[in-house]
C-alpha cells in the first residue's frame, strides 16, 4: 500500500526559533498534501492543502506567515513553524492523495515541543 | 457543509464481547467514508473504508463496518474485542465529488477491560 513518511519523528525547540517537519510520499505521486495539527485526546484539524508546485491553501484562523507549507516536488511536502513559542507544540501529521484518488495515506506524525 | 458526528467520547467494553463505535455523517453527493486508529504519540492506521458496493464492509484486525445511506450511519463493529484494540477510533468522511477533502469526527476512545 502507499506509505508516507514524516521526519523528524519528535523534535524539541526552543522558543523563537524555526522547525522543518518533512513529508514524503515513498511509493506514489502526491499530487495533494494536507496538513494536520492534533491536540492532545482531540480531533484532526485541517490547516492548509497544497497542490504540487501551488501555493498552498489555508485554513480560516491558521497563519500563513508562521507555518510556511512547500509542495516542490510530487513526493515531498514541507511545513515550517517559524519563530515558534510553547502554544506551537502539538503533534503535525501530513497525509497524502494521488492525482485522481480519493483516499489520503497519512503520514506517523510528528510531535513538536517548544520549550 | 460536510460534518461527522461520534456521539460517545468513550466506549468499554469487556474483553471477549462485541464492541460498536458509531459513527454518523453528512455530505454531499456519495459519501466516501473511512475509519482509523489511532494508537498513544503515533500516527492514524487505516482500518477499512467504504467507497461503493457491498454494504457491509471489511478491514483490518477483524473489524467490520455496516454502511446505512437512510440513516447515514457507518458504525464501526467487530464481535470479540481484545484488549489491545483499546485506543482512539476516528470516522472520516469524504463527499464523492471532485477535490472533497476528508473530515474527522472527533474520535470514540475505545477501552477494552480484561
């Protein structure tokens, strides 16, 4: 099946500075990545879809300037968290679509704290 | 607008006996509709997902889930529970035209007691 990968898997950070969480797709080309934020014992909340080589699309209330979201190639996804600060920790999962598809293959997750 | 409900936060059940975790949505047009487990600080593992045809469908680890268009419902089942089935349950749903992209219920916290 079509596997998506996240990296790192966990990072630690300190307040101020900016974390790159990577997401690949291995075996298929992602046409469409999305990506997540998951607090803690809640739901998956959308913040933002990009299509490969577009800009990405946000979701209302999430800032574009602070998680900065590539879609350079069809296998790999980008989201930056810059100038971090302790509300930004959370667990960020990407998922994946090929071009047509109508399932989303997600990624690990990555748990993010900024300390 | 496309909505997923769980109307029960947490589900327990004893080790041994059938366990549901409902699930209902809205949507337009056909629905796409999915669920998947979540385990502790990992990521979402697909369970099983009903695109078209058979109503009844089934996933991963035994688990079954019955697709009812009238009531809108997508209740996830599985007839012997174990304990490491415990963990969080998310439905997802997806609306069959063009570019739809998924909504999650706020997930079913599923404890299986020995």
């Amino acid at each position: 099946g079509a596997v998506v990968s996240q990296h790192p898997s966990w990072v630690i950070c300190k307040s101020g500075t900016s974390v790159k969480i990577e997401c690949r797709s291995l075996d298929f080309q992602a046409t469409t990545m999305f990506w997540y934020r998951q607090f803690p014992k809640q739901s998956l909340m959308l913040m933002a879809t990009s299509n490969e080589g577009s800009k990405a699309t946000y979701e209302q209330g999430v800032e574009k300037d602070k998680f900065l979201i590539n879609h350079a190639s069809l296998t790999l996804s980008t989201l930056t968290v810059t100038s971090a600060h302790p509300e930004d920790s959370s667990f960020y999962i990407c998922s994946a679509r090929d071009a047509g598809g109508v399932e989303q293959y997600f990624g690990p997750g990555t748990r993010l704290t900024v300390t | 607008a496309q909505s997923v409900a769980q109307p029960e936060d947490q589900v327990n059940v004893a080790e041994g006996n059938p366990l549901t975790v409902k699930c209902t949505y809205s949507v337009s047009g056909n629905p796409y509709l999915f669920w998947y487990v979540q385990y502790p600080n990992r990521g979402l593992q697909f369970l099983l997902k009903y695109i078209t045809g058979d109503n009844l469908v089934k996933g991963s680890y035994g688990f079954e889930a019955e697709f009812n268009k009238s009531q809108t419902s997508f209740h996830l089942k599985k007839p012997s529970a174990l304990v490491s089935d415990s963990a969080l349950y998310f439905c997802a749903v997806r609306g069959g035209n063009y570019g739809q992209n998924f909504v999650f219920g706020p997930g079913t916290r599923l404890s299986v007691l020995p």
